[in-house]
C-alpha cells in the first residue's frame, strides 16, 4: 500500500490538488481543474488516482462531483513531503559548496 501511495503523490499536479483540497476544504472537480488550467477529465482522473488510496473522497452535488480531502491522512502526508522538500532543497545547497 505504501508503494501505491508513493505512486499517487509523486505526480505534482496530484499534490497541487492535495493542496487545495487542504487549503480550500470541499470543492468541485471543475474548480479544481479551473484552478490548475487543466482539463476537467484530467483533474477527475488525479482525483481517482488520490480516491483509490484513501486521501481523497467525494460526494455528489446535482450533476456537481464535490471533493474534499480526507483528514488527517492527507494533511499529515503533505506534511511529510513539505520537510523532505525543504530538506532536499537545504542538501542540494549545501552539496553546492565548496
């Protein structure tokens, strides 16, 4: 399981989503493929990718699909990655120097 999740988060458009589903709280599918200038099928589809390991969930609106992140898994992950990020960056400075 944690192989899939490592595959669903590896992809930055999929943690942009996480990010405005953390930021923004429940929101419609076509918002967040607004927000991201791309294509709603496409945003659907990083959002199955993020359904299928429990980060995400939705629930329908009308003809609307409005999704909203699943806490504290997703938080707690994006946590995660926002360290090791600004970790990397701080490695990669530092092996920079002579």
């Amino acid at each position: 399981m944690i192989s899939k999740v490592a595959r669903a988060v590896s992809n930055p458009t999929r943690v942009a989503i996480l990010q405005i589903l953390r930021d923004r709280g429940e929101i419609c599918v076509c918002d967040i493929a607004d927000e991201l200038e791309i294509s709603q099928p496409s945003a659907s589809k990083h959002l199955a990718s993020l359904r299928d390991v429990d980060l995400v969930r939705f629930r329908r609106d009308g003809l609307r699909l409005m999704y909203e992140a699943l806490e504290p898994e997703s938080s707690s992950l994006l946590e995660v990655l926002e360290k090791v990020a600004r970790r990397g960056d701080w490695i990669g400075e530092e092996a920079m120097v002579e």
